[in-house]
C-alpha cells in the first residue's frame, strides 16, 4: 500500500430505523451523542457518536423519493437501508481524506449537499450492495482535532477514547480489492452468514465490543483482543 494511500478510519455508518431507536443500547452503555446532520437532498439523517479519533454514524431514510433520486439512486442507500430484505450490507466505511487517493477504480458521488464541484470517491466494488459502501471522506481530520465544537465532549463521560479493532462481516465473498483498503484502515473484512460489524472501543476504563446492526455490547477479554474485534 502505498504511503499516500489513504488508511485511517474517518467514520463507520450503519443504516438504522428512522430516528435511530437503536441509540437506546448505546446510551444505556454511557455513550453520549455528538451531532445531528441532515443531508439535504440526499434524503436521509443521522446521529453520530464521536471518538478521538474517528465517529460513529447511525444514518436513516428521511425522504424515501429523495434518496432514490437520479442523483442518489446509485448509491444503493435506499436498498442498504433495507437490508434485512434486500441483502445488502448496512455499513459504510468512510476514510480520511488525504494526499492519495484511492488505490481502485472508483465513481464520483456528487450529492447535493456538497459544494459544488466537490465530489466524493466511492469504491466500485461497492456498487455490489453485499460489500460495504466504502468511500474517502470529506473530512481530512480527527474528532479529537475538530474546532467547530462539533465533537463535543466525545465520549469522555464513558472513559472511552477511540474506536480500536473492526471487524466487518458481508455475506458474499469479500472484494480483494475492498480487503487489502480495509486492511490497511485496521479494518477486517470476511465473509459470513449474516452481516455483521464488531467494533472495539477502548478507552481509561478498559474496552467495550459493540456488535451491529443487533446492537450487543459486551466487555472485551484480553484474550479476545489481540488480534481482532471479537
């Protein structure tokens, strides 16, 4: 991988039901929100969750004709959104924008919330809708950098630092190309019978394992955490 390629994590979304529900479980695990976006034109929403070094998105269909719109439809989200129907994979993986750009073919996304002319790169294999939707961020820093305030107080309240270990699940035999990004992001891609992402969140207090889209949490034990998220 080369060094301008771009490998550290900027965000992970699932797709969730409106409003995010779902939050419960994480609230009743300390975590704290950190901000609510809506994409405009796009026609979803979301509550995102931040960490020092990366975020947390819980993204849901607002506007089911927007976001099946010319402009949108090609994402997929519309089908993601419905995965427990369609098969698609809820998550997406959004690296942090860079000097490089990414090492496989890719379109270029232009939602209407973007300035114009700005674009985002998305990976073509991700246009089979059982991998990941994984793309290059807008955002080129950490939450722990941000100086819009838009972090908040991260997830301090819970002793939680960073988002550690990941481990994505697609229910079809992973891209190689998708494999080798991931890889290099700490992120693991494998095929499995139900999507699922694992992600280990480490922080002063030790280290918590949040499993989606169920929503499980469960403490880490030190012989799970070496080498994976669980």
């Amino acid at each position: 991988m080369a060094e301008d390629t771009p490998t550290s994590l900027c965000h992970l979304f699932v797709m969730v039901a409106p409003d995010a529900p779902e939050r419960t479980a994480l609230e009743e695990a300390g975590l704290r929100e950190s901000f609510r976006r809506e994409h405009p034109g796009q026609g979803t929403r979301n509550v995102c969750y931040c960490f020092d070094n990366a975020y947390l998105e819980l993204l849901w269909v607002e506007d089911p004709t927007a976001v099946q719109s010319a402009a949108i439809r090609p994402t997929g989200l519309h089908l993601r959104a419905d995965w427990r129907r369609s098969r698609a994979s809820p998550f997406g993986v959004g690296l942090r924008r860079g000097p490089g750009d990414l090492p496989l073919p890719v379109w270029d996304f232009a939602p209407p919330y973007l300035p114009p002319g700005m674009t985002i790169p998305v990976a073509q294999a991700s246009s089979d809708l059982r991998q990941p939707f994984v793309f290059l961020s807008p955002g080129a820093t950490r939450p722990d950098q941000w100086t819009d305030g838009g972090a908040g107080q991260r997830q301090g309240a819970a002793q939680i630092t960073e988002i550690g270990a990941v481990e994505l699940t697609v229910t079809a035999p992973p891209d190689p190309g998708l494999v080798d990004l991931l890889m290099a992001a700490g992120i693991h891609l494998r095929q499995g019978h139900e999507a699922a992402l694992r992600m280990r969140l480490t922080g002063d207090a030790g280290a918590i394992q949040l499993t989606l889209p169920d929503f499980r949490i469960a403490p880490v034990h030190l012989e799970q955490g070496r080498n994976r998220a669980g």
